[in-house]
C-alpha cells in the first residue's frame, strides 16, 4: 500500500515486511522506517498536512505516528481480524478502518476512541473519505454519512473516480488513460497507485515504490494507445528500493 501528501513530496508505504517506510518523492531518500506492527502493513494513510501517517495491519491494529519524528502517537484495538483498509479526514482530526471482521470503525485522532462502529455482512477491503469529507465510501458500493452514521444511497457523484487508478494495467486520472504499466512496474492490487496532482506512486510485489512526476501540459501525449511509446516516459521514473 502507498499513500502520498497533499503537497506531493512525501510517499508512505507499508509492506509486508511489517513496515511503514517514509519517502521523499522528489530525491527517493528514505526519510524514515516506522516499526511496531507483528503483520503486514496492509493499508497506509497521511494527513494533508503531511505530519500523521495512520497504517493498518493483519495484526489487526490501526497505528498512528508522527510521520517527521517516526514516534507511535497511538495503537488503536478494537478490530477482531485483519485490518484492510485505513483513511484520515482532510483536517487530520477522523480515522476510518476496514477489516476482515467485517466492520468499519470510525476513530478519534485526538484520544483515539473509537466512536462509531459498522457492522456488514461482507469483508471491508476499501474506505475513504468522499470528495467533500462528509461521508464514508465503504467497498465503493456503501456510502455513510460521518456526522449521523447513518447509510445513505450510494450516488455516483459521492465517489472519487481517480481511486480506480490502474484498469487493465493502464494508469487512470477521473477514467482516463494516462499511460500503460510494463509488467516490472504495476502494483501489487489496483488501489496500490495513489495519484496526486501529477504524481502518481504505485507499491510494486518486488517490494519497489515506484514515481511518476508528470506535467498538466504533458498529460494528452501521454495518454497513449501504443505501448511501447510508454518507454519514454519510465525513463523518468524514480524507483525506491528497500
């Protein structure tokens, strides 16, 4: 799992190694390696701002850590199987998590209680904040409102299309092709990509992460329908090993 900042110069990663490594995009330096989970880093997040990284792990914890001084700010438990899937709100203070258990638990930053649980009849592999930080998208075919837990219908309009980053081993922004991954590079599941303004960062099964810088101004030559003409632009391609 990868996850990068809003500003675009930080990537997280967790593997399973049971790391959480910390990246600086634009130089590949490693910034620093997060330890304390017994199982595979199964998700990571980070706060807008760049300072909290939340990961989620088979140990069945959620973790919280100061992503600059590397220290374990909380150990969350309440999660009876893996933890698939991990979120932070845009303002750093709400955590979801997803799990094999079957559960969504919604999390306090602040104390680290958690304030809300979701009981569903299917295992939990994906959550994220919607785009206007109100409702929870839960396995991308539940949404919850974050202020009344309550389930609301799922509109089309509630979700992030630029999740759904690699269809086809093809890398998408809002459904459209930017380019096409050689086998070397393409991540470990599709939402193993994260895409961020014109960074995209995707966690490989050789252990890589691998970013792609790209230009607003570039992105129509890059949507391309030969494959071979994606060479030109992996030769830009920064790759951070363990």
């Amino acid at each position: 799992s990868v996850a990068i900042s809003q500003d675009g110069t930080t990537i997280v990663s967790g593997s399973a190694d049971n790391t959480v490594r910390v990246w600086n995009s634009h130089s590949g330096k490693l910034l620093n390696e997060l330890k304390g989970h017994s199982d595979w880093v199964r998700s990571v997040a980070i706060s807008q701002d760049g300072t909290t990284i939340v990961s989620g792990s088979h140990d069945k914890t959620v973790r919280v850590w100061n992503s600059h001084s590397g220290k374990l700010l909380n150990e969350l438990k309440g999660h009876s199987h893996w933890v698939r899937s991990v979120a932070i709100s845009q303002d750093g203070t709400t955590i979801v998590s997803g799990s094999n258990d079957n559960t969504v638990r919604v999390w306090s930053v602040q104390n680290g209680n958690c304030v809300h649980v979701w009981y569903l009849n299917n295992v939990v592999t994906l959550v994220r904040f919607n785009i206007d930080q109100n409702c929870i998208v839960v396995n991308n075919n539940k949404v919850f409102s974050i202020s009344t837990f309550t389930e609301l219908d799922p509109f089309y309009e509630l979700f992030d299309t630029s999740l759904n980053l690699v269809v086809d081993n093809w890398v998408l922004k809002t459904g459209m092709r930017l380019f096409w991954l050689p086998t070397s590079f393409r991540p470990t599941h599709s939402y193993a990509a994260v895409l961020n303004n014109i960074t995209v960062a995707i966690g490989t099964n050789s252990g890589r992460v691998v970013i792609i810088s790209l230009s607003p101004d570039k992105w129509e030559s890059v949507t391309v329908t030969k494959k071979n003409k994606v060479e030109k632009f992996l030769a830009n391609i920064l790759k951070l090993k363990k």
